[in-house]
C-alpha cells in the first residue's frame, strides 16, 4: 500500500474486502495436543517443544524475531497476554475471547478488572478431551459465531494462552469475519513472547494488517472523529493521555498534526493510522506495527519530544521525514526549546538515581532525568533494544548512563544496591528491596509513567514527585532504626529467644530436591 487511503462515503456502510477469504478446511480442523501429563506447568522449553511439534515453528519464530531474547532467557513481567487482552480491552466495538487454562484466564481476567476493563471477556474453555479430539476448535469457532453481531462489534479478538498455542489449535482456520464482524486470532503464549509490553505489539500489528489488506481492497469507513487536513503522524506506544495532544502542539508550526496512537481505541482509527505520513516510534519495540507502517510505505522516526535536547532532534528527524525546509522546523524549535530550557532549570532534581521498569519509557524518562539535573548511572528495561531505541541510549551514555536491555529483576537490584541512589525508580521488588535498605522508592508505572513527559508539559512534571520522593530519606533512616533487629528470613519478626532452625529438616529436604533433580537429568536423557 502507497499513497493516500480512500475512504468510502457511506462511512456507515459495511466494508466489502472484495476478496475471497477461504477458511483452510475449518470444518474439520484438528489441534495436536501436548503429551501426557503436560500442561502449564511443563515448562517453557517443553511447551515451545511441543507448539513446534504442533505446527506453530513459523509463528514462534516471527516472535523470535520480533521479540529477541537475552541475555536473558526473559525478564521478570506479569503474564504477557495482559498486555494483548488490555489493548482489545481499551477499544470499543470490540470483543475479546480467551482459551487457556482456568487458572490463567481468571489471572488475566482480574488483572484487567484491576485495571479498569469494565467489560466482559469471553472464555472458551477446555480438557485434555477437547484438546486430543479437536473439540477445542469447534468450540472457539461456534464462540465467534455466536458472538459475531455486527450491531455490538466491529471486530471479535480470539487469543491463544500457553496450553492452546502448544497443542496447535489453529486459529487461522476461523473465517476473516461473520456478517461483517472481522475476526482477529492471535496466539499470545508466556513461552514465546517474553513481555506483556511486547505483546501489545503482537495484537497491534495484527489488526494493522487486516486493516492494511482491507484498504487495498478499496474505500473504507473514515474514523468517527473524521479526517485530519493536514498530513498527521501517528504514533506507537501508549502514552499518558495529554501527551499526544502536546505532541500535536508541537506539529502545528510545520503544518502537521497528530494522528491515531496505536495501540488505538477503535477499530477506524486503524484506517487513519496507516494514512499518515509519518510514524513516530514513541516506544521502540513495536516491531510487528513498524512492518505493517514500512509495508504502507511511511517512514519511521525514533526516540520522542522528550526534554529540551530530545525535542529539538525530533522535531529536525520529523521535518526530514517530511521534506521540511529547514527554515521552518527551526522556527518551530525556536518556539518550543526556549520554554522547554525554562521549565527544566525552575523545577531541577540534585540526586543519584536508578530507574527500570518494563513499559517500554524507561529510556524516555531516564533522559528527562538528566536534563533536570539527576544523575542516573543505571536505566533497566525489560524491553529489548531495537534501531528505535539508539537514539536514547546513545545520548544516555554519552553522560555516563549504563543502559541494560532486557534486564532481570537480579540486574535492576544489584545496580541499586551497588549504587545506593538517592531514589531507586523500579518495578515492585526493586522497590520493596529499596526500601529495606533505607533507600527511597518510587514505582515506575503508576507514578512515574502516568504523567506526561512531552514537550514543555514533560519537562517539569518528574521534579516534584522525584524531590518529595528524594526528601524522605530521613523518614527511611528513622524507620529501618525503628525496626532495626526485628531479623530476616527464619528471625523474621519479634522473639523472645532464638528460633528453632532445624538444619536436620533442611538438610533432609535439601537431599529430597538433589534426588529429584537427579531422577529428571536422568529422565532426560533416556
């Protein structure tokens, strides 16, 4: 695809792909299911083992691709399908199905509930019978099919957990759409994307790419909140809600707007997106978004207008994009930068922090830091590196910022403690592991990232959370003396005497888990 998207007039009417969509023997699919006795609690490489075994090789390996492990194997995150389930959840007129086991369903279900999903999910349930005979396929189409009202959805998401996605069951085979509700099957399994934030992207890009095709079919409903006249830029990531609206300010002296960020929230919007002409890759990691936007022919712009040095290049790397003249991306610089330079010298941060996390921002908001005055010797993020990322982390480490991709929960942790910061800004255990040492902490998803870090907005809104957060130093000192030799571990606790260990009992099971251990080596290799 090329050029503009045409969008049909009757922006109520349903859209004829205008292609024969063939359903690869639907009605007599079969899922190859795990072997005896294995289940979610089989293990990542066995489960992969059998996915491939099952016909899934060339969707583990576009995720292998896409999503590159290491060094480690995988970061420490909540389930990934939450990432993909919350992206079908924020949008309107869309289904979402779940198969997977019980436990994981209800898992994803309350997360997304704690979250704000005030929506219904649908499950298809199974057992090992369903499973060997192929009824689990069946049962998901006749799902679809009953669900399939064109009058509540656009579109109906059907996701694979672990179990499904290891037996095989090919959620290809459903059809394209039912009486104009377009069905989306993706297999989101824990064992072949390494994170949540990641696996946004996997849903992301499969509802670009059914949008793609339906575009070159032919004219498509316009978006409910219409047209832009201007030539717009999408972007990838989700972000805090003014933040796009900033970046929007920030395009207007060069003749351009914002356009849809995607993930977006309904299903026209997709259209909008990919009639951009340009992306910005907000968050780096969308790969499989970035192919369905290279496929359309829009370039991609990395990093974002974060701080003052940040916004002054993205701005330049935006008017490239573009064929701007010079002339006028520096006049838009000129507007912005001074007020920018402003905000960071009235609200400056005089401390040593560590920051990780596993949304995807962390380099974003580790170079915020800097400007503000912070030195920050380590940046974690659960996210891999990508061409997108370079940008960030080459400016991060010309000041001296060690910046890790992928890491582990053990990384995040040995850099604080080694560091002993000022503020250590994490995920939950870095924090609580913070705390213990007397050192202040601050939860990056819900303090951090939920504020806007673009354009002269950004560039004041850490320092009064981050120098509060700094203050209360004397307050950890006070508290780990108060309960200083309450003990760890085994002396957890108040007690009037010793506490009875019993190294015999530890030692007895120490051989129990050897034996075992030696009795699956052994299993191995038979």
């Amino acid at each position: 695809m090329s050029g503009e998207v045409t969008y049909d007039d009757a922006a109520e009417a349903r859209v004829d792909i205008g292609q024969e969509r063939q359903a690869h023997g639907a009605e007599t699919g079969e899922a190859p299911v795990l072997q005896d006795g294995m289940g979610c609690h089989a293990g990542a490489e066995e489960m992969e083992k059998a996915a491939r075994m099952a016909g899934k090789s060339e969707i583990l390996d576009q995720y292998a691709k896409d999503y590159p492990q290491g060094p480690h194997d995988k970061p420490q995150s909540m389930c990934p399908a939450f990432g993909s389930l919350r992206v079908g959840l924020r949008m309107r007129r869309v289904a979402t199905v779940l198969s997977g086991s019980a436990c994981c369903v209800y898992g994803l279900t309350f997360v997304s509930h704690f979250y704000g999903a005030r929506r219904s999910v649908g499950y298809v349930p199974f057992s090992s019978e369903t499973l060997v005979t192929g009824k689990l396929y069946e049962d998901i189409r006749d799902a679809v099919h009953q669900m399939a009202d064109p009058d509540k959805y656009d579109a109906i998401v059907v996701t694979n957990l672990c179990v499904p996605t290891a037996s095989g069951v090919p959620l290809r085979l459903l059809p394209d759409e039912i009486d104009g509700v377009r069905v989306v099957g993706i297999d989101v399994p824990g064992f072949g994307i390494p994170t949540h934030a990641e696996a946004k992207d996997v849903l992301a890009g499969a509802m670009l790419n059914y949008a793609r095709k339906e575009i070159e079919a032919g004219p498509v409903p316009a978006p409910e909140a219409g047209v832009s006249d201007r030539p717009t830029v999408s972007m990838l990531g989700e972000m805090f809600p003014a933040d796009p609206m900033i970046i929007g300010q920030l395009l207007a002296p060069l003749g351009l707007a914002a356009g849809p960020t995607v993930p977006c929230r309904e299903w026209r919007e997709l259209y909008a997106a990919l009639d951009c002409g340009a992306v910005a890759a907000i968050h780096p990691f969308y790969t499989a978004a970035m192919r369905e936007f290279e496929a359309a022919g829009r370039p991609i712009v990395p990093s974002a207008p974060v701080g003052h040095d940040g916004t002054a290049d993205w701005l330049a790397r935006i008017g490239d994009a573009f064929g701007l003249a010079a002339d006028k991306v520096a006049a838009a610089q000129n507007q912005f930068l001074p007020a920018i330079r402003a905000a960071l010298g009235g609200t400056r941060i005089d401390g040593t922090i560590t920051l990780s996390g596993y949304e995807g921002s962390e380099l974003l908001v580790a170079r915020l830091l800097v400007e503000s005055g912070a030195e920050v010797p380590y940046v974690g993020t659960a996210c891999p590196r990508t061409a997108m990322s370079d940008p960030d982390r080459e400016w991060l480490e010309a000041r001296g910022t060690k910046v890790v991709y992928r890491a582990s929960l053990e990384d995040d942790c040995a850099a604080m403690e080694a560091i002993r910061p000022d503020l250590a800004i994490g995920t939950t255990p870095v924090v609580q592991k913070a705390k213990e040492l007397a050192v202040p902490g601050l939860y990056f998803t819900n303090l951090i990232s939920a504020r806007p870090l673009m354009g002269p907005a950004g560039a004041g809104s850490l320092a009064q959370v981050v120098n509060a957060a700094i203050a209360n130093k004397d307050r950890m000192d006070g508290m780990k003396e108060f309960f200083e030799g309450v003990g760890h571990g085994d002396t957890a606790g108040v007690w009037e005497g010793d506490p009875n260990l019993r190294p015999d009992f530890r030692a007895a099971y120490q051989k129990k888990l050897e034996k075992k251990a030696r009795a699956e080596k052994a299993q191995e290799m038979i």
